[in-house]
C-alpha cells in the first residue's frame, strides 16, 4: 500500500507540472513547471526506493541520482533563465 502511495505521489506531482506547463504562456513561467517537476518527484522515487528494498544498493543508487538530477537542474534551470531574459531583453531570436 505505502509502495502505491508513494508512487501515485510521484505520478500527481509530474502530471500537475505538466498541466501548468501547457496552461502557462512565457517561458520563465513554464521553466518553473520543468523544474517542480524536477524537485518534487525525486523525492517520493527515493523513499519508494528504500521502502521498496530497504538500505541496498539501488536504493543508495536512486538517491545519488536524484541529488545529481536536482543539482544539475538547478545550475541548468539557471542557465536557461539567463538565457531567456537575455533574449528578452536583446530581442535576439535565432
């Protein structure tokens, strides 16, 4: 029961970002739903993971990937926002 929880959890958090990613119009608008999709289902995947096997390796393995995902959204989400207010305020489209 606690498995099927966990990963219903996981299955609403990237259906509800990708409900506000098509309802949203601008760009930056749509990259915050990128990334709550990014921050919010990592989490219920990890305790499924230890839930599910317990302390074993792909458990331990599922978490490292997870925290790699979140950091390297996070300096890519940034990267992207960058990008997108620069063209915004150039007026640069290629």
């Amino acid at each position: 029961m606690i498995v099927a929880t966990l990963l219903g959890l996981a299955t609403l958090c990237i259906w509800i970002g990708c409900i506000g990613f098509a309802r949203l119009g601008s760009a930056l608008d749509r990259l915050h739903c990128a990334t709550f999709v990014a921050a919010s289902a990592g989490l219920p995947v990890v305790v499924l993971a230890f839930v599910a096997d317990g302390a074993s390796a792909r458990a331990w393995k599922i978490l490292l990937l997870v925290t790699l995902m979140l950091v390297n959204g996070a300096a890519l989400t940034h990267a992207t926002a960058r990008t997108i207010v620069w063209r915004q305020a150039t007026g640069e489209r290629s």
